[in-house]
C-alpha cells in the first residue's frame, strides 16, 4: 500500500474539514525558520520520513524559539531518510484520543477503532486498557453517521461537548477514508486542547495500491509499498507495468548489490513460489538483488523488459529464474523474452531457469537452442526440478564460470537497423519490421505457421513475402500478442529478417510517440 | 459430487471476446466446464468458440436459462460493477480472476455477496478444479496438461497462492496422493471464500477424506481455521504449510497480500494455532506428500476413494 506521510495524510484530513495544528511542510532549513517565525517561535519540528517510531528516534523536536527550530531542521534534514519536515503549533494538551478506519479482513468490512486513551501505540492500549478501547464494524450501504460516531465516543465514557466533537471528527475521518480509498487511515493522538478544541497532531495514512489510478490528486508516484524512496530502475520497472495491463510486473530493488560478490538477480512468478524460490537461493548463500514478479500470464515482450531491467542491475554475479514450478502461463512465451533480452545485452553471468509448467518442453527447449553460444551458461529445467535443485545449479555454475578475457559482442535474433523498406506495422507496445527480401516460399510459410494468433499471411504474389492477415489496427491494438514468435523462428531459418522494437521507458515514462499502450 | 458448483451447474464467462476471455473459454471447455455462453457488453450477437455472446448477464440468463457461475476476465476496474450485475442475474458463485481489483471495491462486493445469498472467489485468483469434472478460472493450463497435472483422490487442495496451488496439487499428484478440488482463494486481503469457507466445505463434501491447505504470512484466514478445527466444525484431517519465511516485516511481495502488520498474522504464530489445534504443519515443501500420505494411513483414508 501506498503510505502517505504526515503532512500529505493531515492534507487529506484537511480537506474533510478535520482541524489541524496550523502549520506547514519545509523542505529547507531557511523555510522552517519562516514557518516557526510564522508561529511565534515555540513549535515542534517533525520528520517527514516513511518510518516507525519517529517520537523514539528523536525525529519529533519540541523547541522554544526560532533559532532552536532552525537547529532541529538542521539536523533533521542532514538525515539521508528525512526529504523534508513538519513545522507546526505546539499544542496545549488537555487529553488525547485515538482513532483508525481500517479494513477488518474476517470480515471483510470496514472497522472504526476509537480510544479514550492516545498517545501510546494501539496495541498496547488494547492490551493494558481493554475497556477504554471501542471496535465498530461499518456496514459500507449504510455510511458512518455523526451520532452513530458520537454513541461510540460515549461508549468509553466520553460526554457533553466532547462527545459531540468527536462525533463530527470520526464521521470525517470515515468520509476521508472512504473517499481516498485509504486501506487505513489513522489519528494518533487526537489532541483536545485545553481551550476545547479537536485537533488531528499526527496522521497515518495509507491508499490502496489498486485504487491509485482513481486519485490523480495524490500525485502518488508510485502506487506500490517498497519500503524506500523509489530508485531508477523502480521507476523504470513501474513504467513498464503502468502502461502494460496484460500481466503483472513487478520489481524492487533489494540491496546496493555495488560491492558484494554473492547478488544475484531474481526473477520469480506468483507471489508463493517467488518467496519460497528467494528462500533456496539463500540457502545457497547467494543474497537476490532483487524482487521481482512476472505473472498472470504476461506476453514474452513483458518478460523481456523485466529480463532487461533486471540485467541492468550491478554487480550481479548471476541470474535466478523461478517460480511456483507448475505454472498456467505460457511458460514458452516467457523463455520467448529471456532469450530475446539475454541475446541482445550479452548475458555474462550464469543463468538457471525454471520455467515448470504449461508448455514446459517447448520453453525449455527454447532456451537450451537460444542460448547455447552466449558468454556465459544458461541451464533450464521444468517442474520436475525443485527450486532447492536449481539453485544448487546456480551455486555450482556461478562457482565455477571463468568469463572470457573479453566479452563478446552481443547475438541479438535480428539485427535492428533492417532496411528503411522493410515491411513494418505496431504492436501493442512496440513495432515489427520484416525484410521481405530474405524469404523463399518454404521459410515465408514456416513464419507464417509459428504465429500462434494465426495473424500473418504469405503474400497472394511472388516473390515470397510474409504481411498481416488482420488489419495493422488490430495488430496494434493487441491482436498481436507479442510472443516473439515469428523473430525466433527466423532466427532459426537463418534469416534474421524479422525484428521486433521494444523500447525501453525512462524513469519519466516512454518516449512521446509510445504513450499510449 | 464437489464443492463450490452443482453438478449439471450452467458456467458464463464475463469478459468472454477479450484476450483472456477467449482463451480460457476454450481451456474450460476443453476440460469439461459446462460453458453455456457469455457475455461482453457491445457484442451481444456475436460467437466465441461457438457459444452465444450477450450484451448483459439478465438477457444471458433469460436466453440460457439458470446459470451457477459466472468467471470474470475483465480489467480491474469494471469488476465491481460486472459482479453486481451478476448477483442481480442470480448468479451464485462469481470467480474473480482480475488482479488488482481496488479494496473497497470488493468490500462492496463482498457486502452485496451476502444480501444476494452469494459468494465469489477471489479476486486474484486463478480459480479451481474438479479434478476430471471441471475447471472454474485458469488454473492447470491446456486439458491435456492439466489431466496430467491434476490426479483424482480424496484430498482437498486449498491456497492463498496462485502459482502454488497448482504445484501443491501436481507434487501430491506426483506423490500419489490425488486431490477432489484444488481450490486458489485468492492472493488478496480480502476476498470471498478465504480458507476457512473453502475448509468447511471440504468438511461437507462427502468425497474429500483429508484437506491441504497453503497459508501464507498476513490476516487471520489460518488462524480462523485453527479454531474451527479447536470448536470441532472442522474434523477431517488437516495438513498445511505455511509460506513466507524470507519475508521481511511491512514488506509486500508482489501481489501476495503477505503482509506482517503489527505482529498480527506471523508465520510462528499460524504454525503455532493450527499445531495447536491439531493440524499436521509440514516444514519443508518438498515433503508436501510423503508427509500428507502418513496423515492419511494414520487416519486409515485410503489414497483412492473405493467408488
């Protein structure tokens, strides 16, 4: 899920009408010294840092004067984790509440959890004060009103005013969850003041993944948990998927892989298999790069750009592919991608791939043919090899590879400068070019044949040429799969005369003429 | 007999002229899923693999008479919707293969489900299998491969794991140790049928002697099925592996909807309930069958079921 920091949680409370301390985000010392002049000197500084336990790290500062504020910002922002920080009103507190919306996942609904005791985490709350500590299940047909919100401050003994306050401030915090698509979305502590007031002093705010698409407005850059400020080849990677439905991609950078000789680049499919694949390659002592996710069946030009992303990361000494083992994706359309990337970038680290599953052989086979003259080995195997097995292989290849004294060059299927006439139409995300001069009747109809689609034809006339038997529209619009099929197979004749261009994004998204995929 | 769909049941699938739709009308089909027709909104009057195209779920039904279960291959965003329309159909059972279906979207599925006497499967689920009857989703690929995959048994199959699903039920194939249905809940927070439904099923179903199920770190699906088996509504023997050692707190891998959050839903303390409660905790998922096949011989269920 996508965690929103304090200052963007406490916008959302805001624009519910939840009251806030006055105050505002900093990115500069010069800017927190204004902010803390603005409010009269004495104010706290906050870290804006997507970590627990801020209070605990010393990275809430409660400070008397302008110059103190400053002092504080100094030293927060020298903290590689803290981009900016909070500088708000110090409150006068009189109590403190808490209060979350989640998601109760027994039962499959909304939850509201309210205390009369804020401050301290939730949990422990719950665990030394049980009776102060209410749980209400939100029936969504039938919203959260204010005096069903009210009832349940009084539950804990809450009356009078405060009551009615914090009747208006859970229906808000209800409605804010609700219309932000928050997983959760909490309050702790919410602050009463000794001049009467309710105020929000801190937020936890956290979006679904999957919902983000629906809230440009949050400008939420990457709608996935990864633990980190996104790098490059996350954005990259999260370019790739966002403008690519078919199939899941997913990728995040484990571990600065610069200087250590055990990293190797994992490529897994399925969340389960992944994991359980990460924990044989540990076992074998190697350390994965990387996390990454091909799967619900993603075309091979997915897999290759994930091949892509993954070959580029540093340091890597080898390349792990595996899954559940008995896979219901196209398991050859995947071999399909890693041959094509493996090809074109020249792989120079070992490679085991499993790749069990729907059309095992056929994938297995594609490897062993593809990669046979590349710098470095590629073994495969299927579902009948354990994952433990496989990385016993890696183990043992890795150990045991002496590259060449001088990398060769790269054996790309095809090359991509074909003539400027060749035979060319778009695909879903990319462009096929074919040169039509290389065929024979016997190799344009071989082409045409491995099409799984069946959307190539042999041209009506001699001589021999290969064209779509489906409009260039369909073709682009997902008609053709992308499989790689035909550039294999003419590899394979010894034509080279068939390349498919599948550019790569920038961190920043495609080049302009790709936006739309 | 099976859990989750009648015998005879009629089958949809939503989304049926796209990619997706398409290919895996012909797969179900092609394993014996009773696919009566579908639906695509905009395309009503067409043919895909020779069954009729509606533009909407009520003229499906009205043209095809009643239908059990309708299997969704359409883009996350549209499933909501697309559901609703099928519980208000009378559909009965909804398997939601789309991944990233947004949160409240399935709340409100979920709320609906249940003012409509319904369920769903999923979403992000690749489905289930009747082992030799039928195949509700995307599970187990080409009939061909999939008959070989899948062996028929006495042993339930249910997990939180897509891709595991299938090798939990291959490997105890290979093992031999042959499986009634082979259930994916489902890889998300919520969903429809979490373990705990699918196991009280398994109780039911006359055909299955013993349930394997795949946990994985996050929520309280296995935690809930300690207790049924602790207050007795679950007694057919249980085996389970718990997934997810290697995952770091706060950490989510892919769309697993594994998540440690606060210390709920860790991997000791599921191994620790369902031990507790009686299960049979299998360490190492290369022993998935050896150690199922013990269970059963100590409960004397046989491997096949003599009918």
């Amino acid at each position: 899920m996508a965690r929103l920091d304090e200052h963007r949680g406490k916008q959302l409370l805001d624009s519910v009408g939840i009251a806030l301390p006055r105050g505002d985000r900093a990115e500069t010392v010069t800017q927190a010294r204004q902010l803390a002049e603005q409010l009269g000197g004495a104010c706290v500084v906050k870290a804006l840092a997507q970590v627990t336990g801020r209070a605990a790290r010393g990275w809430v500062r409660l400070v008397d004067s302008a110059d103190e504020a400053e002092q504080a910002a100094r030293e927060l922002l020298s903290e590689p984790e803290v981009p900016a920080v909070r500088v708000e009103e110090k409150l006068s507190i009189a109590r403190e509440f808490f209060a979350a919306v989640l998601v109760d996942d027994r039962a499959g609904q909304p939850v509201i959890v309210f205390s009369s005791r804020g401050g301290s985490g939730i949990e422990e709350i719950a665990r030394e004060h049980p009776e102060d500590v209410v749980r209400q299940p939100i029936d969504l047909r039938r919203d959260f009103t204010q005096p069903m919100a009210a009832e349940l401050a009084g539950q804990v003994g809450i009356i009078g005013k405060t009551r009615d306050g914090l009747g208006e401030l859970l229906h808000h915090l209800y409605w804010a969850w609700h219309r932000y698509d928050c997983r959760s979305l909490e309050i702790n502590p919410i602050v009463e003041t000794t001049d009467g007031r309710l105020i929000a002093a801190d937020c936890h705010a956290a979006i679904d993944d999957y919902a983000v698409f629906r809230h440009p407005e949050l400008n939420i850059r990457i709608a996935r948990e990864i633990g980190h400020e996104p790098n490059e080849l996350e954005l990259i990677a999260y370019e790739v998927e966002k403008h690519d439905y078919r199939g899941t991609f997913y990728f995040i950078q484990l571990a600065d892989p610069a200087t250590a000789a055990n990293f190797v680049a994992f490529h897994g499919a399925g969340g389960g298999g992944s994991m359980m694949s990460m924990d044989a390659l540990m076992k074998e002592g190697f350390q994965p790069a990387n996390f990454c996710d091909t799967s619900g069946n993603p075309p091979a030009s997915k897999v290759y750009r994930a091949a892509k992303v993954l070959l580029s990361l540093p340091g890597i000494a080898g390349y792990f592919a595996s899954g559940s083992g008995v896979a219901s994706q196209e398991q050859w359309q995947s071999a399909n991608g890693l041959v094509k990337a493996f090809r074109e970038l020249g792989l120079s680290v070992p490679a085991v791939i499993r790749l069990g599953g729907n059309q095992e052989e056929r994938a297995i086979e594609t490897l062993n043919q593809f990669c046979a003259g590349l710098d470095a080995p590629v073994e495969a195997y299927g579902k009948d090899d354990s994952a433990r097995f496989c990385a016993e292989r890696l183990r043992k290849l890795v150990d045991e590879y002496q590259p060449p004294a001088e990398a060769s060059a790269p054996q790309p299927l095809s090359p991509a400068d074909l003539p400027a006439d060749a035979y060319r139409f778009k695909t879903f995300s990319g462009e096929i070019a074919i040169d039509q001069s290389r065929f024979t009747a016997e190799t344009a109809q071989a082409v045409v044949a491995c099409c799984p689609r069946q959307i190539l034809k042999v041209g009506a006339e001699a001589p021999a040429r290969v064209e779509l038997a489906i409009s260039p529209e369909d073709a682009r619009k997902g008609k053709c799969i992308e499989c790689l099929a035909c550039e294999l197979k003419a590899c394979e004749l010894g034509l080279a005369n068939i390349h498919i261009e599948l550019p790569m994004p920038t961190k920043d998204g495609y080049a302009a003429e790709g936006e739309e995929r | 007999m099976s859990i989750l769909l009648p015998d005879n049941a009629q089958v949809i699938v939503q989304g049926i002229t796209g990619r997706e739709g398409v290919a895996r009308t012909q797969l179900m089909k092609g394993y014996g899923t009773n696919i009566v027709g579908g639906v695509t909104p905009g395309r009503g009057g067409q043919e895909v693999e020779g069954l009729p195209v509606f533009d909407s779920v009520a003229e499906c039904v009205a043209e095809l008479g009643e239908v059990f279960a309708s299997c969704l291959f359409i883009p996350a965003p549209l499933v909501k919707d697309a559901t609703l329309e099928a519980f208000s159909a009378g559909i009965k059972l909804a398997v939601i293969v789309p991944d990233r279906v947004p949160l409240h979207d399935v709340l409100e599925i979920k709320a609906a489900a249940k003012d409509y006497g319904a369920d769903f499967l999923g979403p992000n689920t690749l489905g289930c299998v009747n082992v030799n009857n039928w195949v509700l989703g995307m599970m187990g690929g080409r009939a061909e491969s999939a008959r070989k995959f899948f062996k028929p048994g006495v042993v339930g199959v249910t997990s939180r794991s897509g891709g595991i699903t299938s090798s939990m039920a291959y490997y105890l194939g290979q093992g031999g140790v042959g499986a009634t249905t082979i259930v994916h809940v489902g890889g998300d927070s919520v969903v429809g049928l979490p373990h705990p439904e699918i196991v009280k099923r398994f109780e039911a179903d006359e055909a299955t002697k013993a349930i394997v199920m795949f946990g994985e770190i996050g929520g309280s699906q296995e935690e809930q099925v300690a207790e049924l088996i602790e207050s007795g509504q679950v007694t057919k023997p249980l085996i389970a592996y718990i997934g997810g050692k290697g995952a770091k707190e706060g950490t989510r891998f892919s769309h697993a909807g594994a998540i440690i959050e606060g210390g709920r839903g860790t991997r000791e303390g599921k191994i620790e309930a369902l031990a507790k409660a009686g299960a049979t905790i299998v360490e190492d998922f290369d022993k998935l069958a050896e150690v199922t096949k013990q269970v059963l011989a100590a409960n004397g269920i046989a491997l096949a079921d003599p009918q």
